[in-house]
C-alpha cells in the first residue's frame, strides 16, 4: 500500500491544534487532579503518545466536517451537485488537453488542498473556542470566572478569526480558478469543434 506521509501530516494538523488549545486550558483547570494521578515521566510520555495519536484521526474528522460543511452541503441545497460535477470533468478534460497546463494543474491542485487544510483548522480552533466558551460560562454563572479564562478565550478566537479569514481567501481564490479554467476549457472546447468542422 503506497501512503504518502504529507496525508498524515495533514490530517493530523487540525487534530494536534486542538489537543494543544485544549490541552493546556484543561491542564490549569484540573492541575491538582492530574498531579495527584500523573506523577511519573513515564505516565507523561504515554499520554503524550496517545494524544499525538489520537490527532491523526481526529484531525480527519475535523477535516471531513469542514468539507461537509462548507463544500457538499451548500451544493446539495442549491442543488448544484451534478452541475459542479460536470464542471470538474471539463477543467480536468482541460489539464489534459496540453503538457503545458501540467504546471497549472499543480496550482490548482495547491490552493484546493490549501483551502480545506486551513478549513480543517479553522474547525478545530472554533470548535476548541466554543468548548472554552461554554466552559466559561459554566464557571461565570456558578463559579467566579478568573482573568486568565478570558484571555485564553480572546486568544483562541483572534486565532479562529485570522485563519478563517486566510481560509476565506484561499476560498475565494480557488473558485477565482476554477471559474477561469472552466471559461478555458469551454473556449478551447468551442476551437476544437470548429477546427473539426473546418
């Protein structure tokens, strides 16, 4: 089986940010508890392993829902699945039509992939701000709520906000391309039929 590790690492991402946002908030907040249980350095590598396991799955998952979220469902509510479809064929049928467009095909193959690995983040850190902030209205209204839960909040979602903005960017960039090789293909595709007919 031929796996390349840049998957891995991809996937993994978005699991390792959360593990690293929520980890340290949850670290301060239950310090006496997991002092008193994790007292060896063995007990921290073992559960350091787990954790940067469990990323690799998890950043799936955190992958998967962005692409549900913000790629299939809004097709499927306008209905434009098949449409969007046909549309691929055509930009691919246009990368294959010249060696030349290989270098293109690249590019547009960069700025889809860099969409969805910034939209894997951009989930991870939203869901880990939105974990924080329920944890810190528990604690306002039960609790007295301490500076430094505050702080970590605006932290993670300054975060949250410069990277769904990068995302946002990468988006508007891809469809950009896809729209222009789609022009492309279709332009070429006219050229052709007419030098056949000629």
């Amino acid at each position: 089986m031929n796996f390349d590790t840049k998957y891995l690492i991809r996937w993994g991402i978005p699991g390792w940010i959360m593990v690293m946002v929520l980890l340290p908030y949850f670290i301060v907040i239950y310090f006496d508890f997991l002092s008193s249980h994790v007292s060896t350095a063995s007990d921290l590598l073992a559960i350091g392993a787990v954790l940067t396991v469990l990323g690799v799955p998890l950043g799936y998952l955190l992958n998967q829902i962005h692409h549900s979220l913000f790629w299939v469902l809004p097709k499927c509510w306008k209905g434009t699945w098949s449409t969007y479809f046909d549309e691929e064929i055509k930009v691919d049928e246009y990368f294959d039509k010249d060696e030349s467009h290989k270098d293109k095909r690249e590019r547009y193959r960069y700025l889809l992939s860099r969409k969805h690995e910034l939209g894997g983040v951009v989930v991870s850190l939203g869901i880990s701000g939105f974990v924080i902030l329920l944890r810190c209205i528990y604690v306002l209204i039960f609790k007295n709520l301490q500076l430094w839960e505050i702080f970590y909040f605006v932290i993670v979602l300054t975060l949250f906000l410069i990277l769904w903005l990068s995302r946002n960017y990468s988006s508007e960039n891809i469809e950009k391309y896809h729209a222009y090789y789609l022009k492309q293909s279709q332009s070429r595709g006219i050229l052709f039929i007419e030098k056949e007919d000629g």
